[in-house]
C-alpha cells in the first residue's frame, strides 16, 4: 500500500511539474516514478496500515498544495527583492535559532525540507531540537516557525 500511494503522490507531482502527456514522455514519467516508488516507499510511509497512518497520507496529500502555494508567495516576494531598486538595503541575511515542537523524525525531516524548499530560506543545521536558518530578510525570519511548524505538527499527529 505504501508502494501504491508513494507512486501516485511521484506521478501527480511529475505530471504537474512536466506538463508533458505524450504516451513517450508519460511512459518515462510512470517508469521513473515506479523505481523511486519502490526504492523509497518505505521512507514515507513505513506501516501505513494502521488507522493512524491512513491518516497520515491523508494529511501528507493535503498539505502539498499548501506547501507549493507558499512556494509561490515566497518566490514572489524574492522577485520583488531583486527587482526593487532599493535591493541592498531591503535584504538583510542573517541565520535565526528557534525551538521547534516537532519530536518525530520524519517530521523533523519535512519541516526542514519545506523549509528550504521555500526560497529565501534554507535549513542549515538540526540539534537538539533547535533549527538554524537562513534567511534573506526580516519578513521571512518572522515567518519562522509559524504554521508551517504547526501544519506538520498536525500532519504527523504529534498530539
């Protein structure tokens, strides 16, 4: 089962981020999606079985558009950094420490990920609970940990 939801959730995605529906290109898309499905399924969902799990991928699913429409502010806001003509002093670098709540793993991983999947922002180092991140100005330091932290919390019920 975990197999089966790891290669759909490979295929959605490479079918958006393609664009290509040509049987050529749709038949690479299924075959590069099946080995990674197999080679990684386990990562993600490591007993989906049981009631909790199910849940899990659920929740997993929903947060992925949230996390691309942040994505999407996000280079927005980058864009309008570069292009205004004050750029040198609406961009102030610096590497922030927060505590997160996040226990598990996994979700340690995801926030992470997400983290710097959203430009202007990169994880830099997790220890002992704490993140140190990168980021490009004051309004996206702000942003940090905020309801990203808390979508994840929610994802991966750490309740």
């Amino acid at each position: 089962m975990g197999f089966i939801v790891t290669f759909l959730i490979l295929l959605v995605f490479w079918i958006f981020i393609s664009g290509q529906l040509d049987w050529w290109h749709l038949s690479w898309g299924v075959l590069s999606c099946a080995l990674i499905a197999y080679i990684s399924h386990d990562l993600l969902f490591k007993d989906i079985r049981s009631k909790g799990k199910v849940k899990e991928v659920i929740n997993f699913i929903k947060y992925i558009p949230w996390l691309l429409y942040q994505i999407i502010r996000a280079n927005i806001h980058i864009a309008y950094l570069v292009l205004h003509p004050k750029m040198p002093q609406l961009i102030d670098p610096h590497i922030i420490k927060f505590k997160t709540k996040l226990k598990k793993e996994l979700a340690l991983v995801t926030f992470a990920n997400s983290i710097t999947l959203t430009p202007g922002t990169i994880t830099v180092l997790i220890e002992d609970g704490y993140f140190y991140v990168h980021a490009i100005d004051k309004i996206v330091a702000e942003a940090l940990p905020g309801e990203m932290e808390n979508r994840i919390y929610v994802l991966y019920m750490e309740e």
